[in-house]
C-alpha cells in the first residue's frame, strides 16, 4: 500500500500546472523534490533550523546536512504561489493546496515531460515559514494494490447509510475512501459528490457523474457544502473529514435520509470513532444521536500502516465493524464499552479487531512483532493472539521493559 493519505489533486488556484524552471528558487524546490522521489519518501518537510527530511518506510531522514534559513523557505515557496494563496497565508499563517509540477529530471532541472503532484500545507512555527509536502500517486491504487480486507470493497455496494474510515494522519484513510469510490464509479450508477479540503484524489466520469467540490474555493466550510448538497440530488456523499458539530449532524441526517455518506475521522479504533460522533453533541442531545447512529451506521474500518519486511512496504492493520442489529442495539442503549467484544467474535459478519489483523501479519511473518506492538492499542491482547507467549510470561507482560518489547513473542 503507498504510505499514507496518498492523493492526487490539483492546483487550487489553476488546474493546469505552473511550470517553476524559470526561477532559481523553482530549481531548489525541483531537486529536492527530484530527492524526495529518489529515495522513495512520501513527504518532504522544510523547517528552518533544520535540513530538508523526508519520510520514507516509517522514519523521518534528513536529505543532506545543510541546515535551511529562515530566509530560505519563502524564496523557495514564493514561486509555486498565487497571490491569492499569499494573501490567505499572510491572513491565517496556514495554507493549504494541491500543487501540480512537471516531474523533475535527475538534475532537479530537466522534466520528463509528465506531472508530479503534491498536497501542500504552509505554515508559521516560531515565526518563520515552514511547508510539508505529501507526495500523490497519479493513479488511484486499485484494492488489490492496497492490501485491504475483501470486505472493503463491498461498502461501495451500500445503496445509503454511513461508512466511516478512520485513523491517524497519514495512515491511508483517503486512499481507502477513494478506491471505494473508484470502484463504485466501475459497478454501479450513481452521482457522487465530494467536499474535500483540498481535492485531493481526481475522478473522471465513469458508470457514476462525479462532482468534486473543494473547502475554500467551491464552498467556504464543510458545513455549509453539506448542508447545500443536499438540494443537488446526490446518491453517494463523501466527506473529507468530518471536523465539527454541524458538518457531523447533516452527515447523519444525509445517511438517515437514503444517501450513502462516506466520511473519515481521526480516532484509532470502532469504539473510540463511536464515541467521538456522540460526544461531539451536547449531553441533551446524545441520546438522540445515538438513536440516529445506530440506524444510519453500515460499517467502520479503522487503519494503521505498519512496515512489511516481506517487500520492505506499508501495508495496512486494520479494524471492521459492520453494523449488525446486535451492535446497533448496543450504541442505541449507551453500551459501546461491548462493541469490541462483538467485533472481536465477529467473523462470519466480516470484522475482525486491530490486534487480530495484527497478530495474523505477524504469524505470517509480514511484520515485526515489536512494530506490531506499538501499533496495537491493547498489547497483551495482541501477545495472546500470537500464541507465542508462556502463560507465565503473559502474566508479567506490563512489567517487560519497553526496550525489548520483542521479548513478548520468545516462547512457543
């Protein structure tokens, strides 16, 4: 799986990519950019003070040993933005867009005559500029690239109701979420809007008319893009990110009333997703929400990237819940605290936990045991899973030092 939120999008003031070869600074910018590629990194940070670092298979790399001034980082970005990008970061002190350059030759000069594309943010940290570019592939993955449960690609079947794809940044949730959508725009008919921040996977028009609205340009917030979209007769929503109270109250009345919502959020587990959609709301209002939870909810897959020493890749860990009547009853009667339980024992209805999908790629040998355990939220219950522990061993796991946490999986 590419690492990570890996997007393509397009510049957010002109869809045609500027070329920068004509400035010395679009130089500096091509050729670590050229590097970044090289080494096979998802995302290039810029920081004064420190070199330019990539991040690639799981650990942060400084490029070189020339440490970036102050005045280094605006004569780089200055030629890749608008005035209207400028204005906006002298207004807010962040920025961000999509940005669409020729691919850099291997002097940082020369194109290859095809396009790279970024997600860019610009910001301010102790009052000088800084940016973090995330590298976009210029194809949709297709599932069988993402290493992703079969159950996956049925969410794109649901006719309505509410897919959730959460995690941490960084982890995969908006390639997930858009090889849901390609794959609909394959098997079904269906007119299909997206409000993203910026756009960042784009669709052509296949078996579904896809319209592709961006926060800041096409509409000014999430909220007031959901509540119009509404009234543009759409089978199929998807929600970059669910960030507010509002922009989470219309998604539910969007799933409650025939729509398919397709959303992501930043929570690490089923449970914890549950609870971050109901807490959101004013006490007097969760019981409501909860109601209207548990009826709209089809499915929620959580994900984390965890290196495969197979190939020297990501791939992803993932945690399904799928709504069944027994889960549903349990969000609706303020009993969450069972939902893992469920999930856990779940199988046949197609969800399985983060530490099952951790423990199977770690018996296969795919991923190593101490990486596996600090991607899992319950470690002891991973270590069971393995089999691989003495049960005396199992009784003094929260006592091993964390220095050794591979020591877990000695026995057996």
């Amino acid at each position: 799986m590419v690492d990570g939120d890996l997007e393509i999008t397009r510049d957010q003031e002109q869809p045609v990519p500027r070329p920068v070869a004509d400035h010395a600074a679009g130089f500096a910018l091509m050729s670590l950019l050229a590097e970044t590629v090289h080494r096979g990194a998802s995302d290039l940070l810029l920081v004064a003070g420190a070199p330019p670092t990539v991040y690639t298979f799981g650990q942060w790399v400084p490029l070189d040993d020339h440490r970036l001034g102050s005045e280094e980082i605006p004569a780089i970005m200055e030629p890749v933005l608008t005035e209207v990008q400028r204005a906006r970061l002298r207004d807010h002190c962040d920025l961000d867009f999509g940005l669409a350059l020729p691919v850099p030759g291997a002097d940082g000069r020369d194109s290859t005559g095809s396009v790279a594309r970024y997600r860019v943010n610009v910001h301010y940290q102790r009052g000088t500029m800084a940016a973090a570019f995330r590298a976009i592939p210029a194809k949709v993955p297709p599932f069988e690239r993402l290493g992703l449960p079969p159950e996956v690609r049925r969410f794109a079947d649901f006719p309505n109701g509410l897919v959730l794809v959460t995690g941490c940044t960084g982890q995969g949730k908006s390639t997930t979420l858009a090889a849901i959508v390609d794959h609909m725009n394959r098997t079904r008919a269906a007119h299909v809007i997206t409000i993203e921040d910026p756009i960042e996977f784009g669709f052509d028009h296949g078996t579904c008319l896809i319209e592709q609205r961006q926060i800041g340009e096409d509409s000014p917030s999430f909220a007031s893009a959901l509540r119009h979209v509404l009234r543009q007769r759409p089978d199929v929503i998807l929600i970059g990110e669910m960030r507010d109270l509002e922009t989470v109250a219309t998604a539910l009345t969007a799933a409650e009333t025939g729509h398919l919502v397709l959303a992501s959020l930043h929570t690490a587990s089923a449970a914890q997703t549950l609870a971050r959609i109901i807490d959101v709301f004013p006490p007097v209002q969760q019981m409501q929400v909860r109601t209207q939870l548990a009826a709209s909810l089809r499915a929620i897959i959580c994900q984390i990237l965890v290196r495969d020493q197979a190939n020297e890749t990501l791939t992803p860990a993932t945690e399904i819940l799928v709504a069944t009547s027994a889960i549903r009853r349990a969000i609706r009667d303020n009993e969450t605290h069972l939902i893992y339980a469920m999930i856990e024992t779940g199988k046949s209805q197609g969800m399985h936990t983060l530490e099952q999908s951790l423990a199977e790629l770690v018996k296969s040998g795919r991923v190593p045991s101490q990486e596996a355990l600090a991607a899992a939220i319950d470690p002891m219950r991973l270590a069971k899973l393995t089999g691989k522990i003495e049960k005396a061993v199992s009784s003094q796991l929260s006592d091993l030092s964390p220095d050794n946490p591979d020591a877990m999986f000695a026995g057996g």
